[in-house]
C-alpha cells in the first residue's frame, strides 16, 4: 500500500488529491510544520534524507518530489487512467506541464515568499532597507515573471478546458498548487484579469476527489 508522508497545508495536498481520483488505497502519515519557522520537522529526514514533503513509501520504494510521484502513481497504478497515450503527441504535451508546474512555475512564487518573509521577519530599525531592496527585486524580477506566466498559462485555457487537452488529467493536479497559491492573494482585487484561471480553481475545487482530498489532508489554505 502507498504511504502518503504529508506535511500539513503544502503541495502534498496534490499526491493525497491524486490518488483519490485515482480511487486507490493509502495510508496518510502526517506531519505539522514547526510553529517558529514553518518548515518541515526533522521527522521527515527518516523518510528521506532533504526532509521535504511530499514523499511516498510504495511497498520498499521511497518516491520523493512532486512531479516523479505524481508521473509514478500513474504509471504504476493508473490503469491509463489521467494521462494521455504513451508516445502520442498529446502525451508530450502532458508531460511537459508535469515538468513546468514546478520547474518553471514554481521558482518566482517561491521568491515572493522569500522576499516577503525578509520584509516581514527583518528587525525593525533595518526593515526600511530590507523593504527597498526587496521591493526593488520584487518589481524588476518577480513580478514581470509572475505576469509572463500567468498571461501564459491563461490563453492555453482559452481555447480548451483543461492544460494537456480537453480531458483532465494529472497535469492539471500538478498544476493545481501554482495557480492557487497565485491567485489565493488576488481574489479581493478587482481585474486581476485571469477569468480562465479563476474558472480552472473553481472547477478543481468541485470535484468530489479534490474535496475527498481535503478530509484526508486537513485544513488547506488555498480551498476556499
């Protein structure tokens, strides 16, 4: 059976989500961040040696990071269920969401945390500096990138429901955590300019699996 080691409120979410769509068997083992620096327990080193959620037991395989597990659990247990025909154009195409979720995605969304976690977390005779320069870095890097993205991500639902096509599949899981973590800040904004985007958060947060998901995993920030 797989294990699921999910670390409360995190992109694990996804792996738990997935599975359910899957309508496979697991066990959750969780984990709480530390409640000073919101990071992972040193529990997880056990696991695997980076100590970083998600990461699954399958029987004796260890499976870490994201976008492996998640093209794992379909390989191995999908039954072609959630991917495209191996070897088909269509299946490149999904492969490649895999991939960009976090290797592309991701990266610009984690600098903005970073830098907003400076700002916030900086002594306060020195926050006047560290906010110059984060807000420096902020408007010359991260959001021309967080814009190029997002434009980008929006005109492919333009003309299709779902990323690798108009069938839903693990892309779209994979995709999952980016967008709503993006958007999750935005919602009260007027104009935010993304209505596919928004449409795609809606229709994930529908689905039965995804809300399945959700009594496994606990309290998810970016549900609602």
């Amino acid at each position: 059976m797989i294990t699921v080691h999910h670390l409360a409120d995190s992109r694990s979410q996804r792996v738990l989500w997935l599975l359910e769509e899957l309508g496979l068997d697991y066990r959750v083992e969780r984990y709480e961040r530390d409640p000073k620096t919101g990071l992972a327990p040193a529990a997880l080193k056990k696991v695997h040696p980076l100590g970083k959620s998600p990461v699954i037991t399958d029987d004796q395989r260890t499976v870490a990071e994201t976008g492996l597990i998640v093209d794992y659990i379909v390989r191995e247990h999908g039954q072609g269920r959630l991917a495209p025909e191996p070897g088909s154009e269509a299946h490149l195409r999904y492969a490649y969401w895999l991939h960009y979720a976090e290797g592309s995605l991701m990266p610009p969304l984690l600098l903005q945390l970073v830098f907003d976690t400076v700002e916030a977390r900086t002594p306060w005779l020195a926050r006047p500096v560290a906010r110059a320069i984060s807000g420096q870095v902020k408007k010359q890097f991260i959001a021309p990138q967080r814009r190029l993205h997002f434009d980008y991500l929006e005109n492919e639902l333009r003309s299709q429901d779902w990323f690798a096509g108009n069938r839903f599949s693990a892309a779209d899981i994979m995709l999952s955590f980016p967008i709503e973590a993006a958007l999750s800040g935005r919602r009260a904004k007027r104009g935010y300019g993304y209505p596919q985007l928004e449409a795609f958060v809606a229709n994930i947060h529908a689905r039965p699996a995804y809300q399945r998901a959700l009594e496994r995993g606990g309290p998810y920030t970016y549900a609602g």
